[in-house]
C-alpha cells in the first residue's frame, strides 16, 4: 500500500462503524466510509466531541450537524503544499488527503528529470495535483468538468504561492479537450487522471469507467511527447482491482514506451491503531 505519512495537519485519528474520525487542522470531522466494517473500539472522547459529524440522508446525500461553529473554510498544509478545506453536501471536504503519496512521488519525478516538463491533470478537482506539480517547477493544464471545481483549484495555487506558475485551469469535458489538443498538435510530458465512476460533462457527456477508461488511456497516448516521464490513474471506484490499471498501462504505456509500471492501493495511517486505511487504488507509468 502507497501510505500518506507525511501529513503534520492532518490526521485520521481512528475509525470503526462505517465511520473515520479525522482531525483537519483544528477542526475534527466524523464522516462515513463504506471502507470500515469494523467497530468503533471506544465510542469515547473525540468520537463524542467531533467538531461537526455528518448524516447520511435515506433519500440521497446527507447534511453536517456541528458541535462547534464551523467557519465557512479554513486552510491546511502539506509541507510546502496549502489547500482549503469546506465541508460539502456530499460529505467531502475539497480534499483527498490520501493523495499526498501521489504528490510526492509526481514532484519527485518531475525534479529528478531536470527538464522542461508539461504536465496535463485531467479530472483535476481541486487541484491537489495541480499545486504539487506547480510547486516544483511543472508547467500545468489543469481540466475539469465543474467550474466550481476550478475555481478552488485556482484559489489553492494563490493560497500555496503559485498564482503566477504556468497553470492553465479549463472547465471543459475531458474527452473532448483531449481530442482537440490532438488536433492542434499539443504534447505532455505527464498525464495524471482521477476519472469518477460516473459522471457527466458540462454538456451532459456520460462517462462511465468501465466502458471508458481503456478507450482514454488510449486517445491519451497521442497527446504525450516522444519521451514521457510518468502517467498516472488514480481510481475511487468500488470493484476495480488494481491488476486491471497494470493491464490497461501494460497494453498502452509500456508497449510503447517501456518502462516500468507500479501499481497497488493508496492510504492513510490510523493513529489509534497503527493500521492502514484503504482509500482507493492507483496504476502508474514511469519511464
């Protein structure tokens, strides 16, 4: 398991009863996760004293009941990393914390290669991947469906000092800007994709993982420079091992380009009980 150890201002204190009890900045959220089929080993202190919990609704969705007056966001730090934190309707906070062991792996990469490197974050949400890449001196296209999205992700660069860096930040369905880079001869260097199990484009474009994601890795393929430094597929999505992102980079990446393939699950560290929480899983090219 890629395990995000590396946090200082966030912590996943403990979990159990379908629920994880995590500290965000100053603020300590209980929230659902499908995950935990375990126990609650004491439902005492902290569990008890959260600053907001959130419920699910039986009718879809769900709301935060606060303990405390929740300011309306609020920012957290990874290392040189800043991202604001807002509870939203769908549980989620603006953040995947477990991400971090992309960052760094990604901002390693692009150090190392001690070259120019242009990076394409497609499904780019908030922008965690974004800033990181950024960070380390990455030109980045950041693409995503949801304008709010990339507004937050935009506001997350200022925040971490990189408001000037060459980011370009898109609202757009993924599969069409790809097609049109295409045309008009762009390359990347480094592709990172966090596609969702379903989802729709701004213009109602369906996308389902199953039936999509081999036919865009594959379109991808032709967007990337002659030598690419890594391609990343990061997945959320329930029933999908991670054999099945070797397979696809396997029969895309590597039969063109070589190079070697990692891939496994992605996590984060419980405090209460030294064990790993599995948050979803990950398939990487490098060169």
């Amino acid at each position: 398991m890629y395990v995000a150890n590396g946090w200082q201002d966030f912590e996943l204190i403990d979990t159990g009863g379908g629920e994880k009890l995590e500290r965000w900045g100053g603020f300590v959220l209980r929230r659902p996760d499908p995950q935990i089929i375990w126990p609650i080993a004491d439902e005492s202190g902290l569990w008890l004293e959260a600053s907001a919990r959130y419920y699910r609704s039986s009718s879809g969705g769900g709301q935060w009941k606060e303990r405390v007056k929740l300011p309306e966001r609020w920012t957290i730090r990874y290392k040189e990393l800043a991202f604001h934190i807002k509870p939203t309707s769908f549980k989620h906070t603006g953040l995947f914390p477990e991400q971090a062991a992309n960052w760094d792996w990604m901002m390693d990469k692009i150090r190392s290669a001690r070259r120019p490197i242009k990076v394409l974050n497609l499904f780019a949400y908030t922008g965690g991947a974004t800033v990181a890449c950024a960070s380390v001196g990455a030109e980045v296209v950041h693409v995503d469906a949801a304008k709010g999205m990339v507004q937050w992700a935009k506001e997350n660069a200022a925040l971490s000092g990189l408001a000037e860096r060459p980011v370009r930040y898109i609202t757009d369905d993924v599969f069409k800007f790809v097609q049109r880079e295409q045309r008009r001869g762009n390359r990347y260097d480094a592709i990172i994709m966090d596609p969702p199990s379903y989802g729709r484009g701004p213009n109602g474009e369906m996308w389902k993982l199953e039936t999509n994601l081999y036919p865009f890795v594959e379109q991808c393929l032709s967007i990337l420079t002659d030598n690419p430094l890594f391609f990343l597929i990061n997945s959320y999505t329930t029933g999908i091992s991670s054999s099945v992102l070797v397979n696809i980079l396997t029969m895309t990446l590597k039969q063109r380009y070589g190079g070697q393939i990692s891939a496994g699950e992605i996590g984060l560290p419980i405090t209460s009980s030294g064990l790993n929480l599995p948050c979803g899983i990950l398939g990487r090219w490098e060169s």
